[in-house]
C-alpha cells in the first residue's frame, strides 16, 4: 500500500486533477490519498488558505465577509463545473457557509476551522472526481482516520496512540481521500499542523499504516544537488537518505519541511518526491539506507543570516563546567544554537541572527563577560553557512581538500569548518555574500 | 631587570655551574635567578630530586636512611669541592640533617619539605658560587621573597597578595638566588608547586617584580616547528604568542609546562627559552603579540590517547538544553572533554583516553542512552590529534587546503576538522598511529 500526497499547486485546477486521476490510476497501490487546498493556478492567482484566512478575519471582526465567502464557494464551484461534479459543492457550500456560525471567543480555533475547510473541501471534490472516473474512492474525514492530535492550534502534534488506530485504514477498500494538514483533538476541535501540514498528515497516515511507500507529488522533478537558481541545470538526486535530507534541508533545502519526515523517519517509511506535471521522472528517494555510489558528494546548500560569538579565556580547557555555563546562559535566555565548537582556550558559538535584538545581543554578551571571566569577546555578524553532504564522504579520503581547495581558488576565505561531527556533511562558515559563489565554486568541483 | 631560571640539567654539575656564571655575568639586568635541584649528569644519573623522594620514604618508613642521605650530601660536596665553595656546604649539610626530624604525622608535609630542599639547596651553592666569582649574589628563601601560597603539598597555587610583596624584591641590591619549585604556606609550612614547579617558581618571581623579561635556561636551543624525533632539522621558532604556545604544548610539545606561563601571560611578561649550553642561540621568545612574518603557520604539534564518542538523535538540535544535558552527565562523572563539535543532529565528545576504565566507558555509554534518548552511540578508541598552528593562519586563504591536500596525498583519513574556533589552530583528529606520517606530511607542505 502506498500513500500518496498531493500538494496545493497539483490540484489547483481541473486541469491538475485530471493529472492526480491518472497518477493514482496508474497505481493500485496507490490506496490512500491525501490532499492540500487548491494552490495557485497562475503566478498572480490567490492560495485558497489565503483565502479561507481572510474570511476568518472578516468574520472574527465582525465585518461583511459575504463577497470573500463566496469567491471561495466559486473557486470550488468552477473546478467542479468543469470536472462536471455535483453532489460534492453541496457539503463544500454548507460547510463554507457553517463556518460563519462559529463561537468567536477562541479565534484561534476559529481561524483553525476556517484554514483547515480549504483541505477538506478539495478532499470532498477529489473523491467525487476520483470516483466518477472510475476510481472506488471515497472522502475521509480525519477524524474518521484517527488522527487525533495535541491541543495546540496552528502547531498540534500527532498523539502516539493515533498511529494504531490509523492503521485500521488498512482495512478499508478502495481510495481513501484524506484532507490534509488538520486532525481532530481528543475534545473534537480542528487543530492544524505547523507549516507544511499536508506534508506531516501524509507522513503520519503512511506511518500508521505501514505503507510501503509515501510519494509526496509537488511541481519538481527531483531535489537538485545544488539550487537551480544559483547552479545552471544541477544534478537531479535520484536517493538520499533521512539524514542528508536533514542536513540539506537545515542547510537551506526546502522542498519538503523537515517536520514532515519525523513520523517517516520513525516508521522507516521511505519517502519519494516527484512531480504531478511529470510523473514518469523518477523523483527523490528518501529513506533510512541507500546504495552508495561512486559520488562522495549528494548536495550542496547554503543559508545566511548567522552570527559567530568568539569567547577567549586562557586555560578555559581546564576549568571544569565551562561549556555548561555557556549553554546554561544561552538556555536562560531562550536562545537556540546551531554550532559550539571549541578549541583549547577558546569556544565559537553559532547562532541564527533571527533571535536577536541589540538588546538581546548587549545583555549576552554582558552575562557571557560577567559570568565567565572572559579574556577577550568578539561577535562576528553577518555569516553564511554551506555545506557538503553525502553519505559517501565519510569514508573517503580527499573530500575536504577538494572542498577547500575550491573555495581557496575562488578566494573564498573559510572562517569556520565543522568536519566529521556528522558522518554526513562537511559545514563552513564563510561571510555573508561568499556563499553563492561557494556553492558555484563546490557544485563545480564535486559535479563538474 | 630580568628574571632568569636555570632547570636541572643546566645546574647538574660544577662545568655546568660555570656556564651558568658566564650566562648571568653577561648580562647585568639578569638579577634574579631561580634555580632547580640537580638534575642528571649524564643518562644512568639520578636527579637529586629523586634522591630526597628515597630518602624521605625511607624515613617515614622507619627504615636506615644514612646512605641515602649521605649519597645526596655527597652530591652537594662534590659540586661544592670542584668549585672551591666551603660556607654553603655547612647550610646543605645541616638542613638536609635536620629534615629527618619532622614529625611523621604529616607524611605529605614531610615529602614536600624533602624534595624542596633540592632546589633550596642548589640555591645556596649557586649563591656562594657566582658571590665567589665576582657576583654581589645573595641567596633568598622563598619565604622571604614572598612566595606565600596555598596550602596544598604537591600542588600549591601562589596566593595573589604575594605579588605585592614580591615586588619588594626590586628594591634589593645584587643579585638574588631564590630556590624555584615551592613556596610557604601562611602558617610557615614549605608547599611545592605541581609538575615544572621551578618553572613556575620562576613566572611568578618575573611577574611579581614587573620584568621585561622572564629567561627560561634549558637544554634545547628553542621550540621546533615539529618534534626533532620526526622531523630531520625542524626549523627553530624564533617567536611564538603565548596562545600559539598554549596550543602547541596541547598538541604535544612539551618544552615549557603549561601552568608556568600563567603569571607570565597575565602579567604580560615576555619568556624567552635558551639553552645553558648555547646560550649563543636566540632562543625561542613568547609574549602577548609578535610580528608576524609572512609565514603562516609556526608549528606542527601531535599527540595520541584520545577517544571520540558520536551521539546521533533526529532532529537533535531542536532540543533546547541537549548539550548542556550532555555536558551535565560529562561533569557527574568527573570526565574532562577535549572537544564538542556538533552538527545537526548528532554530536561528538573528544575527550583524552587515560581517564577511562571499561566499567567508566560502559556507565557512560549507558547513561548517555538512557538519558537523552539517543537514536544512536558509536564510541571510537585510539584517535590521535594533529595541530597546526600559527598567528598568521587566520586571514590567509588556502591554508585548509595546503593541509587537507596533504594529508589527502599521504592517504590519511581525516576522522575530525576543527577549524576557526580557535583563531590560531587548526586540528584534525586521525586514527592513532598516523599522527607521525601526518606531522611529517604537514611540516612538508608548510615548511619544505
């Protein structure tokens, strides 16, 4: 059995869902869909959550949202129109218009139930779509499916005890339409999941039912060994494994939102990306092993936005409990690192620029200074991080100085590389503005 | 005025004596001497020092001690007979009599007191001798220099009021011998520092009278770029910083004992290293600032018994506090770590390989598991470190690349980079028993 996901820009119109038609046709293991809202048709065209978000807003303040409500009902109205469905706009209508009746007083549920409406419509049409073609499909409700979550709107989790009764989908015939990126608490609200919540409802229903595999159809061929907008034609990646995904991902990847591979990662379910406008290319493979070939190197991605605290203090190597206060000091003040690497008398702590304000900065670097007896402090802003990654590197000798030797030639100064804590990439920090020609200067020396 | 420290070696017989004279008279800002015990005349010798540690357990034992103590009078004699010395002799000769009357009830007072008299000892002859050749030198008990410390035999640290007293020093006239290795206790007891404690005794005295220099006399010419056992005629170090020293002595070299340079570095004295016997050569001079020429790396340092343990968790790094749990269990345990470099979602902890036992390794393996539950522990025995070291390293490009490709071209794995945490090193972790091809391949590519 396979779960497949299809993202918002692969049902945006008649035209894409003919497209989903013959994709879950070609396949009968393709037993379990689960869907996004209607994405958009054009680059000018408004998401449908976009929408709904804007209906929630209107109706929490109290202002006329009768114009908003009903380009939503005509979205739905014009794909069904040309699909030639009937009995599904029924539900989408009353459930459109049910969602003005909602008790105001927890907005945040409210805005949870009017996002959620944009999966769940576009289930009730993809079923009816599915099954007017042909298809035994039927929609499921998530609850229905069992995916009860935590509490939370807008970032609920998974509860654990959800995953066996999702695998009693397994008993079902025929297609299952799921809607994605909502389950149901245990009080029975809508909550969401965080960004990327398709993502994560397909993940986790592939988990529960121990699918053999999860293909997630998006609009790309593959994920690309360098991003195409900085590498000319980059080399499609045919297999990764979770954690290359992870480290690609963190490193400035964002085809799939890491919090969506967890529940596969758990469940040892690969995962495979391919695209709804090409279905015969083979897409990204992602799971908990691959083949190794003969390439070290899988990807090359970059991030900027980092700041690097230099902190100095001769024979800090001795004093025991050091690197504690230093971590008890960013935990105290609800920062999160990226990298704390140390020499003998010295530690460099990484930081995403994101979580500061001058303030914050002065007062870290008040306590860091007051509390530590430092020699000397530096703060260095404005970094980039990139990073090689590959399952193939660990084992092979040269990586780094092929690498090094790329960015040496490219002038390129290093101000940091983090080798061999994972097993599976090679990080630099270089200064901000260096970090595309690094990844030119890389993607050349390891693909070219 | 400068502060200068003779070692065994340089003091170890009447000729070696005389060289030392020449080096003093030479040079009339060199005022205070500090001294070490006699050390070896050739390699089947024994240091005087060891001799006391006999003598002082024979005692304590309740055991015959006359030969023994006899054999050191004698070594003292001799000297004192060659150079024609007779006032200084009744001092030695007596004190080293009067130590086998100390109450037994303090065993590690007696042991301090014993081997201190070494240097003290020394630190008459040498008085007597240099007035006798024209000195106006005075010998100076520790006590009355002002070398108060704690009290902690075997490990005694200086006592920071001390160096207000000691500073008095720079009112006397002549030149003053001062006994290196321990100083007194507040209540009066005699309390010798750790491992290179003349070393030690000799900072302190330099830091406390404000020198404009701190000379070092030993028995190498200078600090080698590398190990002169592995490499043929490395290249002498004419100037180091005190940090490129501190790493380098981390890293395996073992000239001047860490803890020596600390009053140096925070009094900002200058130290030079020169050899007794050649006191012609430059020597090796570390200070707080050099210039810095236009070679970029200054030395190649290495050293072995070190072990990394790899903890690998999904989505590692959005755990806020993990390292610091990690640190937290690392400092339960009394385990001193090296290293902690981190990538996304693993870690490893470098730490040195003497201080485990399998049942310490096992604890730890076990409570890390247990604790944060990881998805992963890998633990890696037999790693050895490699340094390169040098001022000039941190804004020059391609420096990681010269190293890397070399080390590449020799067929060594690199296991660990860690560069730019430190400004001044770059380290690399290896499999034990390639650090010396790895030295070897370094210092040709940096020096040849």
């Amino acid at each position: 059995m396979k779960v497949i996901k299809f993202g918002g820009s692969s049902l945006a119109s008649a035209e894409q869902l003919k497209k989903v038609l013959n994709i879950i046709k070609s396949d009968p293991e393709r037993r379990i869909v689960v869907v996004s809202a209607p994405g958009k048709r054009s680059g000018s065209d408004t998401k449908v959550t976009d929408l709904l978000i804007q209906y929630a807003e209107a109706y929490l303040a109290g202002k006329d949202y009768t114009a908003i409500q009903q380009q939503i009902i005509d979205r739905y109205q014009s794909m069904a129109d040309e699909l030639g469905l009937h009995s599904a706009m029924n539900d989408v209508r009353d459930g459109l218009q049910e969602l003005a009746k909602m008790d105001k007083n927890s907005p945040e549920r409210v805005l949870d139930a009017f996002k959620a409406s944009g999966e769940n419509n576009n289930a009730l049409i993809v079923a009816e779509f599915l099954a007017k073609n042909g298809l035994p499909a039927v929609y499921v409700n998530p609850r229905e499916a069992g995916i009860i979550v935590s509490d939370v709107p807008g970032n609920a989790q998974i509860l654990p005890d959800s995953y066996e009764k999702i695998y009693q989908l397994t008993e079902r015939d025929g297609v299952l339409v799921i809607p994605g990126f909502f389950g149901y608490t245990e009080n029975g609200d809508i909550c969401t999941f965080s960004r990327g919540g398709s993502d994560i409802s397909g993940a986790i229903v592939a988990a529960g039912v121990k699918a053999e595999l999860y293909e997630n159809f998006t609009d790309v061929d593959a994920i690309f060994s360098a991003h195409p907008g900085l590498v000319k034609n980059p080399k499609a990646i045919t297999e990764l494994t979770f954690r290359e995904m992870r480290e690609l991902s963190y490193a400035g990847f964002n085809v799939l939102h890491d919090e969506a591979l967890i529940p596969a990662f758990h469940a040892d379910i690969p995962v495979v990306i391919k695209n709804t406008n090409n279905p015969e290319a083979p897409g990204t493979r992602i799971s908990s092993a691959r083949t190794i070939g003969k390439e070290t190197v899988s990807g090359i991605a970059g991030d900027s936005g980092f700041l690097s605290i230099y902190l100095s203090k001769y024979l800090m190597n001795r004093e025991v409990g050091f690197g504690r206060k230093v971590l008890r000091i960013l935990e105290d003040m609800h920062l999160k690192y990226e990298h704390m690497p140390s020499g003998i008398d010295d530690i460099s702590i990484i930081l995403r620029e994101d979580q500061f304000t001058d303030e914050i900065e002065q007062t870290l670097i008040r306590r860091l200074k007051e509390e530590l007896h430092l020699d000397e402090i530096k703060i260095k802003h404005d970094l980039a991080m990139v990073a090689i990654v590959g399952e193939g590197m660990k084992n092979s000798i040269g990586v780094a100085a092929k690498a090094t030797r790329a960015l040496a030639d490219n002038q390129i100064n290093i101000e940091m590389i983090n080798q061999g804590s994972s097993e599976v990439s090679i990080m630099f920090s270089l200064e901000n503005g260096q970090e595309k020609r690094a990844i030119r200067a890389l993607y050349d020396a390891f693909f070219n």
